[in-house]
C-alpha cells in the first residue's frame, strides 16, 4: 500500500451529523481506477477527501471547510436535512467541530470511481456543544459513518453523510434504542 493511501480522514454528522467525515487512521483499500470525466484522477480525487477530512475534522479547523468546497455545494444528511451553498455547509461543519472539539475519525475505508470518492469511519470525541440541538452533555460520543462526496474540479461538490445517528442519541443520553445493552 503507497503511503498516500495510508494518509488519514474523517467525517462527522451534520448540523449534527455534517458529513461524516473526520480523519485520521489508515485509509484501507484506496483504489484509484480511472480517471474522473476530465476533472482529475481517482487518486487525486482521494487525496482531496483525506485533506478535508484531516484539517477540518481531525485538525479541528471548521473554519477551513469553506476551502474544499465549491460555491454550490450541497450536503445530503437523511433525516438531519439537506444544505445548499459554500458558506451554509461550511458552518454546519463548523458547528460540529464546535460541538466536538476532540473529533476523531478513524478511516477505516477510502475508495474511489471517477469523481466520487466512499469514506468509511469511526468517529469519536467528547460532546462540548450543542448537537442536533441536544444540548452538551460532556459524554463521549461515538458511531459509524459512511460519507460519499463528488467532487467537481479538485473542490467537494456535494457529500452523502450515512451516519449512525441511534448511537448519537444513545451516546448523548437522548434516546435508548431497545437493542442496545
């Protein structure tokens, strides 16, 4: 495995669970294939993704995420909401960094085809702030992701962020799922 591939991300939620994302852990079975309709290659896509995710996220600077975005950016978070525009996805990341000021996301997954790149990861970190309005509890907080991002000349476009939000809520205190021990 090169060692770029082995260059950590990350991912987190969204005005609460913004796009999974976070970095920081080795990033397996990152395989570049073709390259992206003109914009870049794989490779290239990939290393943008773990940039983002390992400033943003892991090196705890919200206020970067406005960088790695382009001006029409768009986030997709389920049942968190959608976000339309550079400026209101880069404050909802903001606020999760806020929210959690240790976010850690261990990568456990990168791979890409032409402009879209999959993250897998556990995000962890400690609850300071406000998240999906469930005010701080300073309990540790940790869940799965799975974040998709298409990219769009070398800047993230739009992100898909999957997150375990039952173990969000669980962790928080806020709701107890009946599966959980």
């Amino acid at each position: 495995m090169k060692k770029w591939q082995r260059v950590t991300l990350t991912a987190a939620l969204t005005a609460a669970t913004a796009g999974g994302v976070a970095a920081a852990g080795v990033a397996a079975n990152a395989k570049p294939t073709a390259p992206s309709h003109g914009h870049g290659s794989v490779a290239a896509n990939i290393r943008v993704v773990e940039t983002f995710l390992q400033d943003v996220l892991d090196g705890h600077h919200g206020d970067h995420a406005a960088r790695y975005l382009t001006g029409d950016a768009q986030f997709h978070a389920g049942t968190v909401g959608n976000f339309t525009g550079r400026a209101t996805v880069a404050g909802v990341l903001a606020g999760i960094v806020a929210a959690i000021p240790d976010l850690h996301a261990n990568v456990q997954d990168i791979f890409g085809h032409g402009d879209e790149v999959v993250v897998r990861l556990v995000v962890t970190g400690t609850q300071e702030g406000s998240l999906l309005g469930i005010p701080a509890t300073g309990r540790h907080l940790q869940w799965d992701a799975i974040d998709l991002y298409r990219l769009k000349g070398g800047k993230i476009s739009q992100e898909w962020a999957s997150e375990d939000l039952t173990a969000i809520l669980n962790d928080t205190g806020t709701y107890k799922a009946p599966w959980i021990p």
